[in-house]
C-alpha cells in the first residue's frame, strides 16, 4: 500500500545542513495498523508529513500503489490528501467559527461536493463518533474528547483509504485517550483503513499490528509484545 524508498530529509540551518534522516526505507501494507514510536525530536512528525504528502522529502520516493506522490504537482497532491487520506492531530485544529458540523463538512465543501450531500455526509460520521446530538456546538462549545472525535469524523468523511495519527492522545487525559484509541481501532476495523499513528504512549503502540520506532535518523522494527525501550533492536530498515 505504502512504500517509501530512501528517504531524505534535510533542512538549512545557517550555513551547515541539518539531516533528519537519510535513507529511509519503510513499507506498511493494505490494513495494516502501525505504530511509530521514538524520542521527541527524532523525525516521527517529520516523516508522517512527508508520507502524508504534507511536505515534500529532500530525496527519494513516497508510492501509493504504483504512484510516486513526490513526483505530484502540487495541485494533484491537494487533490490526492481531501481523497485518498484522513489527518488526525494532536492540536485538534477545528475551525472555532464554525459548528462541528460545518467542520466535518469541510473536506467535502472543499472537493465541490453539494452543501447538502456533505451536510448529510457529515452527520452521518458525526454520528458515528456519536456525536450527532453535539453536530450544532462550535469547536469552543466541546469538551477536548468532543474536538477530538471532530477531527476524527472529519478524517474519514471523504472515504480515504489511509488515515494518519500525530499524537492523536497527546492533549487529553489518559481516561479520554483510552476512548480516543478504542474508537480509532473499531473504526480502523470497520472501514478496512491503513493506519499509522504516531505516539509516545507506548500503551497505546502495543495495540497495533506492527511497532516501528525511529532512533538516530533510523527505523527500527520492535516486537509488540516488547519492552520498546530496551534496546533490543529487530529488523533495521535503513
């Protein structure tokens, strides 16, 4: 499903380059559910910007299928994010103008889709968090569980095939983020997603199907049922 082939990522820092990663290589299969786990700062965000089509790498290729998304104008990208991905942050990043209604709506609105199919499109995701009682509240009007839930519906009201997680936990209590998770992993179950989901919870990273942390601008495969912090290193795929 997903394939990235040495991936590089560098940034300028005044007169020296700062190197992400390099090399990278990663593959997550069709429905498969992965964890990426690693210190802060070691290029996790980073990466799910790039997988995610947010950013582009300094080297390398990204597939989707057969399709290299790197090599995308930037206009078919936009349009290969609103249909073929779902986002999830850490920092909800509603509109608070608007009701949770109108911000599910927006993926929608935003693909030329008629005012009332995505009103309908959306309650219907609404719903599916259950939310639809909350659908006429702004975003300051929810509780950070009830915002959360928001993003969620959003993600996967345009039907993607692949949903992306940065910290989808990391603002709320741990009771909220038990919830959180627990309907990431029905919906995942449900509508038969590719998930990869950032988090330093390692909890929550022992319920995917495949943990993969990155350490030293390298990704390293760890066994769920391991202590993830030991050091024992796995399968290296750099």
């Amino acid at each position: 499903m997903i394939r990235a082939v040495d991936l590089e990522k560098r940034y300028r820092s005044g007169d020296a380059d700062l190197v992400i990663f390099s090399g990278l290589r990663l593959e997550v299969a069709t429905g498969e559910k992965l964890a990426l786990i690693g210190e802060s700062g070691a290029g996790k965000s980073t990466l799910l910007h790039l997988l995610g089509g947010l950013d582009r790498p300094t080297q390398g290729a990204i597939y989707f299928g057969h399709n290299d998304i790197c090599q995308l104008p930037a206009g078919e990208l936009a349009e290969f994010r609103n249909r073929e991905l779902g986002f999830v942050w850490q920092i909800h990043s509603l509109l608070a103008e608007f009701t949770a209604l109108e911000n599910v709506m927006m993926p929608l609105l935003i693909r030329g889709k008629p005012r009332e199919v995505s009103e309908a499109v959306a309650m219907e995701r609404l719903n599916e968090v259950g939310l639809r009682s909350r659908a006429t509240h702004r975003a300051g009007e929810l509780s950070g569980g009830e915002q959360q839930r928001v993003v969620l519906a959003r993600a996967l009201v345009g039907e993607p095939k692949v949903l992306l997680a940065d910290e989808p936990t990391g603002s709320v209590d741990f009771r909220t983020g038990e919830m959180i998770m627990d309907l990431i992993e029905e919906l995942h179950r449900s509508r038969r997603l590719t998930s990869i989901h950032v988090t330093h919870n390692l909890q929550f990273a022992r319920r995917a199907d495949r943990i993969v942390k990155m350490e030293h601008g390298m990704l390293i495969e760890t066994a769920v049922s391991s202590d993830t912090t030991s050091g024992d290193q796995g399968k290296n795929y750099v």
